[in-house]
C-alpha cells in the first residue's frame, strides 16, 4: 500500500484544525498509519526542507515551522501521495483552488497549513526521518472494504 508523509504546520495547529485536517483526510477513504504530536527538533527540520536550505526563504521557513508544535502523520491509501496533495492545493493559499485544504483554510504561502511529501521516493525519505519503523501501525479500520 502507498504511504505518505503529512504534517499539520504550526499554524494549522495554533488555529486549531487538526480535526478539520484529518476529518478531510478519513472521509476522502485514506487510512491514518501513524501520527504524533510534537515540537521538531533542528536537526530533523533541516533534514526534511534540505532542498530548501539554501533558499532565500529558508530562514523564514525554519523559525516558522520550530515556533510551535506540529501533528505529523503516515497516510496509506492508493495513489495517496498525487491525492493527498491534490486535496492540499497549491503552495500559495492564494492560487489554491477552492475546495483544497489551502484553498478553504489559508491565506499566505509563510502559514499554509500542512505539508504532504510530493512524490513517493520523498514520502519514504521524509517517514524516515520522522518515524521510527515501530510507529508506522498496520490495523484494521471497521469500513475497510471502503478504503482503497
Ligand atoms: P510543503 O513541502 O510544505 O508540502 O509545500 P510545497 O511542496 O507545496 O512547497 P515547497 O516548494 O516544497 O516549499 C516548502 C514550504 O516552504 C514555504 N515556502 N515559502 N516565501 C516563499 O516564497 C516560499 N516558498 C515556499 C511554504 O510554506 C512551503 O509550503
Ligand atoms: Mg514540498
């Protein structure tokens, strides 16, 4: 089964839609693999925005993303990483479209809610980095035969 990674941004969890996030995610047919609560520590941010690190908004980007907690997540689900990422719309909360996560619930590209892997080789790279294998939950939801 496909696995993404997912993370409700600062932001999202300051402006409380962590259930709104997830209720989004559950109802879509996605199944919820592994999730926690926390303040990330540097060193796992610098790995997981590496590709970003040497640009101009990276300093933003960083102190933004340690400011508070964060809820991070594994997805599994078919083609989860193009769908997860259709239903979180485009990186600036302004072009999102309506109806996406970004597009319903952000405005500006600085605090856009929640990050989602954005390919399956960066999903594998990014679990990795978040989650210790024993994390990672196989279980049986009541609606299985519903999910995909
Ligand atoms: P994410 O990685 O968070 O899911 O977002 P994304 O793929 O849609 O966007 P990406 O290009 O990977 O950028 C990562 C995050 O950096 C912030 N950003 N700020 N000020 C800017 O021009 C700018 N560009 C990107 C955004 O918070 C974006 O989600
Ligand atoms: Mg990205």
């Amino acid at each position: 089964m496909d696995r993404t990674f997912l993370m409700i941004k600062p932001d999202g969890v300051q402006r409380g839609l962590i259930g709104e996030v997830i209720a989004r995610l559950e109802a879509k047919g996605l199944k919820m693999a592994a999730g926690k609560f926390e303040m990330l520590p540097e060193e796992r941010v610098m790995k997981h925005y590496a590709e970003h690190a040497e640009k101009p908004f990276f300093p933003g980007l960083k102190s933004y993303i340690m400011s508070g907690p964060c809820f991070l997540m594994v997805f599994e689900g078919k083609d989860v990483v193009a769908v997860t990422r259709k239903m979180i719309g485009s990186t600036n909360p302004a072009e999102a479209e309506p109806g996406t996560i970004r597009g319903d619930l952000a405005m500006e590209i600085g605090m856009n809610v929640i990050h989602g892997s954005d390919s399956n080789e960066t999903a594998k790279r990014e679990i990795g980095i978040h989650f210790r294998p024993e994390e990672i939950i196989s279980y049986e939801r009541a609606d299985e035969k519903y999910l995909y």
